[in-house]
C-alpha cells in the first residue's frame, strides 16, 4: 500500500463536509499518480487515524470515491484504486473534410432550438444534465458576499448612482491588467464591459456585418450563437471542427477561397462548446493569417480558457493579432459568478462602431458587480479559487465519462476535454438525439441534443452532457438510467 499525500489539506469551503474535502484530496493524489491503479487505500481504520476522523466521515469518504469511479472495494481485502473505465470508451470521429462546405440560410432553426428549451421548462425537477454552468456550490459565494457587504458599506449609493458608460475604471483595469499573463497587451480603455458574453458577441456580428452577409462558425457550434445569427439575419458556413484540435484551418481555407461574402469566422479556441476541443497555437496563427489575408474578421469567444487545466499554454487568438483583426470577448459567468452577468471585449479596429452599438443597445452595466469582481480579480483569491474550480471540475468529468463508459452500449463514442465540464458523447449510429432528448425527460434527466448545434443534421446522434456538480449516487443512477434508455432506442 502507497502511503497518502501528507500535505496540509484545503481549508474549506463554506459548508463544505470534511468528507468532501478529503474525498477531492485523495481524487488529486490518484490523479497525480501517487496511488496507481492496483494500489491499495488505507484501512478504514487507518484512515481514521491518520487523518483524524470518526467512523462514518471515513466511510463516507470512501464510498464519494467510489461513486465517482475512483475505487473499488473488494471483501475483506479492502478498497483499490481503480483503473479508469472510461478508457474502454472509443473517441470521436474526427471530422470529414469536404471539397466545399454549405452555406447557409437560418430558417427556423431558432424555433427549433426554442421548442426543445420549451419542453425542457415542462420539467422544472428534471436533472439538468444539459446546461453549460457549475452548480452554485463551486463558485466562491460566501467571498463574494463578504466584498459585496463592504463595497456596500462604505459606498452606500452604489445601487442608485449611475455607472460610468463602457464599464467601471476599477473592473477595465483589472482585466486589462489579468490580461497580461494570457499574452495580451491592451489598456484599461480599450475594454469594452458587456452583459456577459453573448452581448459580446452580438455586438461584435452587428459591428463587422449586415444582413444577408456569411459568418463562418464551428460545426458543430454553440445553439446560442445559431439563435443571434438567425435574430440578425446572417448566413452561416459551417467549418468542420475538430473534437480535439479545433476549426479545420484547411477546410476554413477551401471555404474561404470559394465564398467571397464572408465577413466574419466566430471561433472559441479553447473548450469549445459543445465539442470541448482546445486549439494548439499553431493552428490559431494558421488561422489569423487566413483571415487576414481574406479580409475576414475573427470573433474570438473564450469564455472558459480559465478552465483549461493548463491555462498558462492557453494563449487567446488575439495574442497573435497586430492589425487590430480580432475581437476578443470573453467573460466571468463561467468562471467566477454565473449570477452577474459580466462580460468584456478588445475590438479592435471596430473598437469605435462597438463603443456606439453598445451605448444604443443596453447603456452601461450595473457597477457594483463590477466592482466587486474588480478586486476578487485583483486578489490572490482568484488564482486559488480557477485552481479549486479546475480541479473539482476534472473529478466529475471524469467520473461523468466512467458511467458513460459503465452504462452505455458498444459504439459510444467521447473524447475526454482538456478542462471545463462539457461532454460530446457521440451515440451508437442511428441513434436520434431528439429522441433520447424527450424519453430522457420522463425519467426526470434533462440533456442536450446534438440536433440543436447545427443547422444539418450531422449531429443528431449525439448529445452534449455537463458534469455541474460533485459525482454522487444521485448522478450515477441518472446516468444508468440515460445508459439504458440508450440500449432501448437501438
């Protein structure tokens, strides 16, 4: 038996059991290899001892582990770190390239997307295993309580004063000054504060095109982004992507040389939703020098580059950019506080028509969140809180995947992501999506259908599934249950 990780634990998170911080400290040291597959855990009662708990906090422990894949417990011999299930699962097909992408006209596809959220809203107790957001208890909301008490209590007017037009000095400041160890060089006045970042992006299509004109996006993209390009009147050409590297920088080049309308490619380099793919550097510099030599600009969208697990070799496409061709948008809701709603760009050489769009559209933001993300940013607490966030999230994907792998047929497909709390699980052929989407809501479990991130119908034999919160019995019944719902479909 390998002894544990001696290392002082993580203090707590506010209601925190100890159970769960001890289960996350074992899931990092089984993750950083120290206890391998094979090896043994501690004895119940050693485990007591040496950490000091009683009877049942250990057992707990032990069965957390379990339940997220972790262990397996063999009688009277004890538990064992478990071999991961989920590398039994085959991986994504990576995508064809065809000779010419398709072009084309939105025509209720947003009607589409809105009857499926409708039907999902007929389930208020469902699981939401189809969302995009962290469950409330990974986020830092007792710290940000305590700075938005304080905020409040020496400046008492800042819910009835006016906020400044293009954001709060004290919030510009510390992104541009964050900015920086993401290989961006911008001053506090060139940020632009948004409602989070689907104002960022619309802004930045009204800015660069008018109706009629081509966006190229990822295939399969983000529905929300197929909703505001349907609302603004634009064509979309879709851009094979990658579930591990990315847009297909060749295919992006064949469309572009064939098209000449093309005004903008609307990319999210970094965990792509829904596929969770991470662009290497080499093909973000392949792919700016595309669009710069076409005239196109690029919408770079990268609300979760802070959930890639290695964050410091996550460089934003703008890192690269020199004439002013891309506009950044990024935003906290996914890394900080879903709740405020609190997104930011650098556009750029559009920097002037966005400034006036925004003034026309929606006028400043509310100033006190964003001052009080300005100094959690500012503070060491960030860093320690994406750190915490990163890691919780890489023990429920991958117990997520180990009950994908445990439950659902031969066939199934996924490519494990490099961070974030998405899954793109690709179902045995022939399998419909919308199908599983609306006999997976009378079993209380609510998911993506692949039917809604596209305008064809390559993808409507997958599903896009969140990993929100810790694993736990609750989720690996839901998961069985979707497993065999599944087996009755083929």
């Amino acid at each position: 038996m390998l002894s544990s990780d001696d290392s002082p634990l993580d203090l707590p998170m506010p209601g925190e059991p100890l159970y769960e911080r001890l289960a996350e400290h074992y899931r990092r040291i089984i993750s950083a290899g120290t206890l391998a597959p094979g090896d043994r855990m501690p004895s119940v009662r050693g485990f007591m001892s040496r950490h000091g708990v009683s009877l049942s906090t250990a057992i707990q422990t032990f069965r957390r582990l379990e339940d997220a894949g972790l262990l397996l417990v063999r009688p009277r011999a004890g538990y064992f770190v478990r071999r991961p299930v989920a590398a039994r699962l085959a991986t994504a097909r990576e995508p064809d390239i065809p000779s010419l992408p398709d072009e084309a006209q939105y025509v209720g596809l947003h009607e589409r997307i809105s009857r499926v959220i409708e039907r999902a809203s007929l389930y208020p107790d469902a699981l939401n295993l189809g969302g995009a957001t962290a469950s409330a208890g990974l986020y830092p909301t007792a710290h940000l309580q305590s700075l938005t008490t304080r905020l409040l209590r020496h400046r008492p007017t800042l819910l009835t004063e006016a906020g400044a037009d293009g954001g709060a000095p004290e919030f510009k400041q510390a992104v541009a000054r964050r900015a920086l160890s993401a290989g961006l060089s911008m001053s506090p006045d060139e940020v632009i504060v948004t409602t989070g970042g689907v104002e960022a992006v619309n802004l930045a299509l009204r800015a660069v095109a008018q109706p009629g004109d081509t966006i190229a996006i990822e295939s399969p993209a983000f529905f929300g982004l197929l909703q505001i390009l349907e609302s603004l009147g634009l064509r979309a050409l879709e851009i094979p992507t990658s579930p591990t590297t990315g847009l297909s920088p060749e295919a992006l080049e064949i469309a572009l040389s064939a098209y000449k309308n093309v005004k903008a490619l609307v990319v999210v380099p970094h965990l792509q939703n829904p596929l969770g793919a991470v662009i290497p550097d080499e093909r973000k510099a392949q792919l700016l020098k595309l669009c710069v030599a076409h005239g196109v600009a690029i919408i770079e969208d990268d609300p979760y580059r802070e959930l890639v697990e290695r964050v410091e070799t996550a460089r934003p496409i703008k890192a690269w950019d020199r004439d002013g061709s891309v506009i950044h948008c990024a935003s906290l809701n996914k890394v900080l506080a879903p709740g405020f709603r609190l997104g930011w760009m650098s556009a750029g050489k559009w920097g002037g028509r966005i400034k006036m769009l925004k003034y026309a559209q929606s006028r400043h933001n509310e100033i006190l969140p964003q001052l009080v993300a300005a100094e959690f940013i500012a503070s060491g607490a960030f860093d320690r809180h994406l750190v915490r966030l990163r890691e919780r999230l890489r023990a429920q994907r991958e117990a997520t995947a180990d009950a994908i792998a445990r439950y659902f047929p031969d066939g199934t497909r996924l490519s494990p992501p490099a961070g974030g709390l998405l899954l793109w699980v690709a179902l045995p052929d022939g399998l419909s999506s919308e199908r599983l989407f609306e006999t997976a809501l009378t079993e209380r479990i609510r998911i993506a259908p692949g039917a809604i991130f596209s305008n064809a119908q390559r993808f409507d034999s997958c599903i896009r599934l969140s990993c929100p919160r810790p694993f736990d019995h609750g989720l690996d019944d839901a998961l069985r249950r979707l497993g065999q719902l599944v087996h009755d479909l083929r």
